[in-house]
C-alpha cells in the first residue's frame, strides 16, 4: 500500500507563511514526481509546483514566493509558502504523478487528503 497526507494548512494573514508537508508511506519516496495543486471552488484544480528526483517547476503565479523541497530521509516533500495573498487560499493537494512537466490532475495516480489554505487582508 502506498498513500501521500497532506497537512499543515491553516489560517495566516496576507504577508505571511505557511509550510506544507506531504507524508508518503509504503513505497520509496524518490521514485515519484510529487507534485502540489489547489483548488478553489468553482475553479478547475490546478497545478501549483512540483518536484522530482532531477526537476523543480513553479506555477507563474507562485513563482519566488512558493518553495518546493524534499527531506527523503523523512519521506515528506515540503511546500514552503511565502509572501501569501488572499488569492492563494485554497484546498491544496499534494499527488504523485510521472513528469512534473505535466500539470493535468487527470495524469497523477495518487493523492493525498487537501489541507485547507486560508488567508486573511
């Protein structure tokens, strides 16, 4: 069995931080592309940044202020978030897919639970 579990999301105030963590288990960690997404109601889910054994990718609209990085003795890709604006709140999820250069939610395989981003003005 192999699962991702999201976490860490909460309620910060625009200007401020968050890290999200995403826990794998069951299988070895650095044999997936980890990638995060989000989602706002009445909008598709969308691809935010991903991560892979040799690649790093940014969404433009968190490029320089999203963080993506990987502790694999830990098993757990982090999503450092930076400099929040109230359009970044969202449900995010972290999934484990192929290639990070493919941002469709219908090419990954596996998701975790979404923690829930909310930030204030």
């Amino acid at each position: 069995e192999v699962q991702l579990q999201a976490s860490g999301g909460g309620l910060v105030q625009a200007g401020g931080s968050l890290k999200l963590s995403c826990a794998a288990s069951g299988s070895p960690f650095d044999h997936y592309a980890i990638g995060w997404f989000r989602q706002v109601p009445g909008k598709e889910r969308e691809g935010v940044s991903c991560i892979s054994r040799r690649d790093t990718y940014y969404a433009a609209s968190v490029k320089g202020r999203f963080i993506i990085s990987i502790d694999n003795a830990k098993d757990t890709v982090f999503l450092q978030m930076n400099s929040l604006i109230p359009e970044d709140t969202a449900v995010y999820y972290c999934a484990a897919g192929y290639y990070c250069s493919d941002y469709d939610p219908k090419d990954w395989y596996l998701w975790g639970q979404g923690t829930l981003v909310t930030v204030s003005s």
